[in-house]
C-alpha cells in the first residue's frame, strides 16, 4: 500500500477478495452425454474412440467429447447415461442421452438453478485428495491454473520482497474449492451485453492434510471465448441433469454426495480444465488473514491482465494496490484505505459511527450496504473489495440493532431466485470476511456472491433459454 507501507508491512496477511475488482457445433454426438458424451452402454472407462467420443460438435472439441460413445462409457448399461437420455444426437431425446432409461443417471436436461451456475465444492476428508484439483494442477492447455509466478508477485510484500508468511508455503496447499460461471466480465452495472466473453470464476484455498481451509482465498477469472458460451452452458445444463433439484438455496453442493457423484466430479474437472489454465486467466486476487496478529487482519489485493502483462488493481475510490481490514468491537471494520463507496458505505462498516447515527442515517447507511451488494447498481470496479466481504455480517448486525428491516431497503436486489444465505454462515461470523468458501470446515456465503448468481441465472434464461 503505498502511503501505509508501515501498516501493510505489520499486517503481513494477505486475503481473497477483491474479485473485480466460437460455439463449438452441436451439443452432443451419437452416444454422448451432451458434452460428446459421458457414458454409453458399456465398459468402465472408455471403448470405441477411447477417451474421446466420436459424436460430432462434443467437448473439448468438435470432433469429440469427454468419453466415448455407445459401445464404451463411464458407466454400463443402465446407468448414468442410455439410450433416451437428454440432449442426445437429435434434438433434447437420442441415442445416448443425460439419463439412463431406468437407471440411476440424471433425467432429461433442467433448468440451471443457483448451485449450477456456482458450485461450492466440499472439504476433502483427513488425509484425501481434492474433491476437485489442486492449483497446482495443469489445464487443457498444458499450465497450472495458479501460476507460480503470479502468486509470488501477488503475494510478495512491497517492503521485504519476500514472500509473506504463511503464504511462502500456502502455493502447493491450494485445492480448488468453488466454480462460477458468468456471461462477461460486469465492468459495469447491469446484464452482460451478448458482445462480451464469459468467465469462468476459480476459488482455491490452502487445505490441510485434517481436510481444514486456512482463512486465505484466491480468486481466479479465466476468459471463456463469445464462440465457447453455448457450448459451455450446455455442459452446464448436462451437469445439472445429474443432480437431484433441491430447495434453491445456495449452499455446499449436494451433488457430490449423490447418486451420480462421480461422474458429476469427472465433469465438473472436464469443465473447469478446457476453460482454466495460464493462456486464459485474466485476473487473480486475493484476501488473506495475518496470522501473526494477535487482532484479525486481513489485506486484499488483485492483478489483471492489460495488454500482453499483469498490473495491480486499484482500490476503487483509491489509488492504492492494497487493502488492509482489521476487526474492531464486535462487527466493525478498520478499513485503510477508507473509500467511502457508494456514499454512507464507510459509516454502515464503522459500529462505532453506525450506532452514533439517527434512525434515517441508519437507514440510509444500510442502504449503502444494499447498493453494494446489487449487482445492477455496482461492480468490483465501482466498490472497495472490503464491501462485498463484509456487507453481509455488517448488514446482519446492523439491521437488527436498529430494528431495520433489510428486505425493505431501498436499492436492494431482487429475483425469482432465491436469495437466501443461510447455506453458509457468512451472515453470523465477524471473524471470517470469506466471500465465497471456507474458513476451517465451516462454509462461508455472501449476499454479492448470492445476488451475482441469481443475476447470472435471469440473464441465462432471458439470451439461452433452456428447457
């Protein structure tokens, strides 16, 4: 932080936050799950085309999908995939389809619903491998989807040039934990214009070998190609058919524990490697909590791609690269530096402000919280990274003290999905400031991260409309 180096040095904690801040032919061929195919009607791995599927227009490319066609799939037959299913070679029913006639697979293809377009994958058990991947890990493309080089420059500190602890270690320790989906970057308020690349969002987060995440985040955006999107969304949609539809509340994914957890895995990783890697990120932050300090400090910073290079993020309503948070009383935040953003922001985040206010400024303050977390009204670019981290327990907190109700607030997001947050704690936990993941085994869920995929989810229905 260039006018606090002092403080960014004493901090020495850095945190996820800040996430600014060629349609590849017909969906499914001959004995595929949409993607070119997922299981046929024989064999545990791979038959007829081994690891690729004959189909035309499959994924990752147009000659072929993911796994082979009829006379070799993931399952045999009667299982996740059949004769039947969904999005097979002609039209939504074909030879090869999302479900198995009477099997165990999913049915014919869903609508996307809030965990379909974000999934917040569980903790691996003690002692496993990653649900998912690890950062470390390489993308279609052949490179990580973390590459070392960036982590250390984002993670390095200003004054010491070294690495900061415990990030000197955390790299090796990263195991992606949450995937998102979004139809363009959102530079500015409002739906995505069709002109636009999509994205795909990675959280990763340290995990220990007790299957524990440390209270560090990196966000990563990956560019997916205007020509790419129908195709992704479709592998989207072929996922959502191996899900069972629960009550529409974002929270810890229930697909991994079911019927078709395997193969919802094996898709999910399919996914997330043709969209990943070096050649198509465009952006990483990061929020991170100095464990070093007695107090709960946490600092956020991000880079993006400009051109053929990586330059810092400013802080909105700033010039500084770093942002510094720090717990004060029991759900006010310090923030360095303080970009009052949108206005009345700053006093809604400060306890000591809030409660020294009127009843209108109260009610304007929370408004400010509102306004931040609608993603019609700001983006990242518009707001300070502290403000979609911590909008949601200060909300909390606040409206019940003042005896204010948060669903009559003016400027606040609505949808027909549902807007919950009580499939994570993020509402109820002034220690963690974790947009969207974990800290410990405990799973963290803003209200930006909620509105964000609702918003997604209306879009989506409106340019793709799906069955």
């Amino acid at each position: 932080m260039k006018t606090h180096p002092a403080l960014f040095a004493a901090a020495i904690g850095v945190a996820l936050g800040c996430s600014r801040h060629a349609n590849m032919g017909s969906q499914v061929g001959s004995g595929g799950h949409p993607d070119g195919g997922a299981p046929g009607t024989g064999g545990s791995n791979a038959g007829t085309g081994g690891v690729a599927s004959t189909g035309s227009g499959g994924f990752p490319s147009a000659t072929g999908g993911a796994t082979a066609t009829a006379s070799g799939g993931v399952t045999a037959s009667g299982g996740a995939t059949a004769s039947g299913g969904a999005d097979g070679a002609a039209g939504n029913t074909g030879s090869g389809g999302g479900a198995a006639a009477g099997g165990a697979g999913g049915g014919a293809l869903q609508p996307l619903g809030m965990n379909d377009v974000t999934i917040l994958a569980p903790l691996p058990q003690p002692g496993a491998a990653a649900i998912l991947l690890n950062g470390t890990d390489l993308a279609d493309d052949g490179t990580p989807f973390v590459p070392r080089a960036l982590y250390d420059r984002l993670v390095t500190a200003a004054v010491t040039s070294v690495p900061l602890q415990p990030l000197d270690t955390s790299h090796a320790l990263l195991q992606l934990v949450a995937v998102r989906f979004d139809l363009c970057d959102r530079h500015l308020p409002g739906p995505c214009p069709d002109s636009q690349d999509a994205l795909l969002r990675l959280v990763f987060q340290p995990i220990s070998a007790q299957g524990s995440a440390s209270d560090i985040g990196f966000h990563a955006f990956y560019t997916i190609h205007k020509d790419e999107v129908g195709a992704a969304i479709q592998s989207l949609r072929a996922l959502a058919a191996l899900t069972t539809p629960g009550d529409g509340v974002l929270r810890v994914s229930a697909a991994f524990a079911g019927a078709n957890r395997d193969l919802y895995v094996a898709k999910v990783r399919e996914f997330v490697k043709h969209h990943g890697g070096e050649a198509r990120l465009i952006r990483l932050t990061m929020n991170v909590r100095n464990l070093n300090n007695a107090a709960f400090v946490w600092v956020l910073r991000g880079i993006e791609k400009k051109g053929d290079a990586f330059v810092d993020i400013p802080i909105a309503g700033s010039t500084e690269i770093f942002e510094t948070v720090t717990l004060t009383g029991s759900s006010g935040f310090d923030v360095r530096p303080n970009a009052d953003t949108p206005v009345g922001l700053a006093s809604a985040i400060s306890e000591t402000k809030f409660n020294a206010a009127d009843g209108p400024a109260k009610r304007d303050y929370l408004g400010a919280l509102s306004a931040a977390d609608n993603p019609l009204s700001n983006t990242s670019e518009t707001v300070p990274c502290v403000a979609c981290h911590v909008a949601t327990v200060v909300m909390n907190d606040r409206a019940s003290n003042a005896s204010i109700d948060p669903l009559a607030l003016p400027g606040r997001y609505t949808s027909t999905f549902d807007l919950s947050i009580t499939g994570g704690m993020a509402a109820t936990t002034p220690t963690a400031i974790r947009a969207l993941g974990y800290v410990g085994t405990q799973p963290l869920i803003s209200q930006r991260v909620v509105n964000e995929t609702a918003q997604v989810l209306m879009e989506l229905e409106q340019r793709f409309p799906g069955p």
